[in-house]
C-alpha cells in the first residue's frame, strides 16, 4: 500500500532514522542527502545575497540535494532557464559561477523545516512559447503528489522502485522521478533510463517507470519491460503504436498523464484501455477555465486546448487553439522561431509550420532571404547551417527548424492570411 | 575517408532526416551532440533504433562507453567495431 505523501518542506527535517536508504541499491542514505543538502546551502550563502540558482544535475538524488540546499540558503531553484546567479553542476562547467556538487559521504541529523510557499522557478526565459518565470510552491508539489497518489494506489503497493526516462530538469521528472518517490518513500533508481534497451538492466522487483511519448514511441522488441509494473506518460498523448509496444514488451499499466507547468497534473487516461481523458479528483472545468487546489488563481487557469467533454469527469482533448506544438516533450511556439528567424540578417520573411516525419513532429521553416533563393544543395545547406547556428544560440534544441524550404514569398491567399495548405505541400 | 565511417554517416543523415547534407560535409571528430551537428536527446533515440537495425549492436545509456561512442562520428565508429568484434 502506498504511503501517505511527506509534505516536502518536511522531508529532511523529520526525526527519521539518517541510515534509511533512498535508492534502490541502499547506496545513498536519508543522512547524506541531509548532509550534502547542508554543504551546498552552505556554499551557497558564502557566495553572496543574488538568488537564482540553477540545477543541473542528472543523479537524481544528487539533484535532490542542491534542490534542498538551495532551498535551505533561502534561494530560489531554477529548473531550466537563461537567467539565473549561479549554477549548480554534477560536471561539466558552462557559462556563469558553477559550483560542482557531489555526495557527501558522511550522515547528517535533521535539518530546519522549509517554507511551503517557498518556490522552484520552473522557466526563466521565453524561448519556448513559456512566459517567464512560473514559480511553483512547495505546497503545490506536496498537493500533486498527493493528487497523484491517491489514483495510482490502485496500482502501486508501495515497494516499487521508481526509475525514469525523464530528466530532473523537465517539471515531469521533478515531479515523478524526485518528489513522488522521495515523499511517499519510495526508492530511486539512480541511473537513469536513456534506451529501451536499458529496460532490460532493471533487473528483479516492480517499477514505476516515468517516461514521456518520444522514449514509448521507440521501444523496438523484443527488449524487456516485464519489471515495469505501472509506466507513467506525460509531455503529449500517446500514440496508438507507443500503446501497443509497451503492451508488447510487458510494461504492466501504462498510465497517460496530462498535465502543464501552469496547472499541474490535470487528468489522466488508462491507454490500454481508456481513449478519452478523466480529470483528477479535485479538478474542474467550466468556461474554459480549469480550477484545482494546484492552480492559485482563484478565477482559474484559461486552458489553450480544445475539450470537448464527453461525461461528468471525461473529455477529449482537441488539440490546442494557439500555435504551440509539441515536439518531443517540449512546448514549442511556432510564432516565436518565426520572430527569431525574423530578427537575423538577410531574412525578409519566415513561416514555421510543424511537419509529421514518421513518428516525429519537426519545426519546418519556409524561409525568404533578401539574396533570393538559394540554388544548389551546397547554397541550401549553408544557408541552413548559418541560420540554425544563429538560432541555437536563442532556442532549444527542440525548437530549432529541422527542414528548411527557401522560396520567393511566402503562400498567402488573396487576403494575405497565410495559406496553410500550400506551406505544408512543401513537407511532402 | 574510412568506408565503416561513411555508411555511419549516411546512416545519421538518412535516420535524422538531415536534408541536403552528404557524408562529406559531416565532420569526423565533431560532436555529434550538443555543439557541432547540434542534435538533441530525440536524435540519440532514433539514432539507437537505427544502429540497432543496421549494425545489430545496442546502447544501454548507463554505460559510460555509450556516452563516449556517440561523441563524434569517429568514436561511434570505433564503438561499432568493438561491439562487432565483442560478438
């Protein structure tokens, strides 16, 4: 059965035993998270009054702790993001102060409680269709697991080990992979799951597999999911062929969770079984607007998908209203890689669209420079290459334009609307 | 150029769709990730899935070699031939 959830700003000040392991091979105990979490608040405070630190940090146990130390020194976590102070890092050195974190090896005893409004900043920049700077509060993260609990109990028993697919710096991993383990007490699996042949390592025992729709989309066979007992999805719905691959390998349940970084988790579908979407308990919606004990505007949150509701808690989902796409997991607005594309020397106009490429959504761009259009393959590609290189420096990976069409004018109708249909018939 | 190393790139360019590239404009020792050709973590996946259907070998990502081999074109070609030679 599993437990109630831990509120987190009590996690590591509660009089619990330091030798209590928290990962699943016992490497890493309650007493040295305590003790690597103190030395990095320490560090932290040394170094000054700015605020802003970001995490990145792959273990996530590791991660857990520079969350917590951070948190301690009265600062704010920075998910993923442009701006921020300082950097925590398990490694590689970037740009701005980084401090190097590791564990430490030896056990600390309880630490002081932690705020519930103090908060993790999950963005800091828009470069991905997100306004800047959405804060979540502990509260909040402490509500969801919660939320999430309550309707996964009916498949967990609570000595599953939960690994992930998903990194500690997406608010899905961070949700599931860090604070749904660590406050129900379950253990982390600490390395991480990269290939659907690492499926295969988990070895004995019931896992909890978070993972999203690109990594189920490429499970191949016959590789082995049979220790997944429950897989949860989020970042997009899964498609039917990811449904049935997982099915293929054993993956027990396989739970479809819909969720954004404004709202928390929303609903969720049971994919083996369910088509259509039911909220969490708690959830409403009505004009519009959704209403949880996750979202703090009274008024609610103005949701920009369609739904269409098909029972009492059931809907289906139509798709969005505005121009944001997913690609893997990651939101991407089409409206801003155009306005970056917009901004860089020699380009007249632009027009990005999302392009279906087997199993994969892509940016595609359809690109007027000033020089007219590119002849010849060397032409396409270097003007391809210099523009993308600009873009890097501005977007995420997801986000960048993976195919490339340069033309005299962009198609538009007679009214100067775009004309979709012939933008697409450029991505056969 | 190594024959192993051009099949390695025509595999990339065909299972990432990098359009109007040919093996030639690749660089050997560029990072395939990140820097260089600039792919990201959905790229490694199709790319595991292709290595897996055209040279048979298989990457489990919690194996440090893994990191390495796929760093740049020359180490992934280096990566296969130890897999085929493991075999």
């Amino acid at each position: 059965m599993l437990n109630n959830a831990t509120p987190p700003w009590e996690l590591l000040c509660a009089p619990r035993d330091a030798s209590t392991p928290l990962d699943e091979a016992g490497e890493v105990t309650l007493g040295q998270l305590r003790a690597t979490a103190q030395a990095v608040c320490d560090d932290l405070r040394s170094l000054g009054e700015e605020r802003l630190v970001l995490l990145e940090i792959a273990d996530p146990l590791l991660f857990a702790a520079a969350l917590y130390g951070t948190l301690l020194a009265g600062k704010v976590p920075v998910l993923k993001g442009t701006e921020f102070d300082f950097r925590l890092s398990d490694g590689a050195h970037g740009p701005g102060l980084t401090l190097s974190v590791s564990l430490r090896r030896e056990e600390a005893g309880p630490l002081p409680a932690l705020d519930p409004a103090q908060r993790i900043m999950l963005h800091t920049s828009g470069s991905t269709g997100m306004p800047k700077g959405i804060g979540k509060t502990l509260e909040a993260f402490w509500r969801e697991s919660e939320m999430a609990g309550q309707y996964l109990s009916r498949w967990l028993h609570g000595d599953e080990a939960v690994a992930s697919t998903v990194p500690p710096t997406h608010l899905f991993g961070l949700t599931f992979a860090i604070f749904f383990p660590l406050l129900h007490g379950l253990p982390l699996r600490r390395r991480r799951v990269l290939f659907p042949e690492d499926l295969a390592t988990l070895g004995g025992g019931r896992h909890l597999l978070v993972s999203s729709p690109t990594f189920l989309t490429h499970l191949g066979s016959p590789h082995e999911g049979s220790g997944v007992a429950v897989c949860l999805s989020a970042g997009g719905r899964l498609g039917r062929g990811a449904v049935r691959r997982a099915q293929a390998q054993g993956i027990g349940e396989l739970i479809d969770i819909l969720g954004s970084t404004e709202t928390g988790i929303m609903a969720h579908r049971e994919a083996y079984r369910e088509d259509q979407w039911t909220w969490f308990d708690g959830v409403t919606f009505d004009g519009g607007r959704l209403r949880s004990a996750l979202i703090e505007d009274p008024q609610g949150f103005l949701l920009q998908d369609g739904v269409r509701p098909t029972g009492w808690s059931t809907f289906e989902l139509l798709g969005r209203l505005d121009r944001v796409v997913k690609v893997g997991e990651i939101r991407v607005d089409l409206g801003e890689v155009e306005r970056v594309i917009l901004r860089q020397p020699g380009v007249t106009d632009a027009a990005c669209i999302s392009v279906e490429h087997g199993d994969r959504t892509m940016v595609g761009a359809v690109v007027v420079l000033e020089e007219g259009v590119p002849e010849g393959r060397q032409q396409r590609l270097m003007a391809k290459l210099r523009l993308n290189a600009a873009l890097k420096e501005i977007l995420e990976p997801a986000a960048l334009p993976r195919l490339y069409r340069f033309v005299m004018a962009i198609p538009a109708s007679e009214s100067g609307k775009r004309d979709l249909v012939s933008l697409r018939s450029l991505f056969p | 150029m190594e024959d192993l190393e051009v099949q390695v790139k025509e595999l990339i360019i065909e299972a990432l769709s990098l359009e109007d590239m040919l093996p030639a404009d690749i660089d050997s020792t560029a990072p395939l990730f990140g820097e260089g050709l600039g792919l990201d973590s959905i790229d490694a996946l199709e790319l595991g899935v292709a290595l897996r259907e055209r040279f048979g070998i298989t990457l489990r990502g919690g194996d440090e070699a893994i990191r390495r081999g796929l760093s740049s074109v020359r180490s992934l070609v280096s990566y296969i031939k130890w897999c085929q030679s493991a075999a």
